[in-house]
C-alpha cells in the first residue's frame, strides 16, 4: 500500500475523481481516500509515480507521503 497527500481535496466531487483516475490504472485497485487528513491510500499494481501522474492530469497535484 502507498499512502499520497492530495492537500487540493475537498469535497465528495475531489473524492469520486481521485478514485476515477487511479481506476483508470488499475481496475482493482483499492483506493481509500480520507478528506480531513487529505490522505489517499493506494492498494494495487499502479506504481507511486503513475498515481502521482494520474492524480496531478485530474488537476490534483500529489506526493507520496513518507
């Protein structure tokens, strides 16, 4: 699992299309996002920089939290 601050996370709308875009990656995927901590967590096969990607082409801009 890899665990993303997405900090531009606000709302039910910002929820649906992070889940949207790491889908288009990778279909089983499980994808938690929590919008108080502005934390996304990533189970699957996408690698870190392609959720980064995808996330930042959704207008999204991301970072793999350490």
């Amino acid at each position: 699992m890899t665990t993303f601050v997405v900090p531009d996370m606000s709302c039910g709308h910002c929820k649906a299309a992070v889940e949207k875009a790491v889908a288009k990656l990778d279909a089983q995927a499980r994808v938690t996002v929590d919008l108080d901590t502005k934390i996304v967590e990533v189970e699957g096969t996408p690698t870190p920089e392609a959720v980064v990607a995808a996330l930042d082409a959704e207008g999204y801009p991301a970072s793999v939290r350490a």
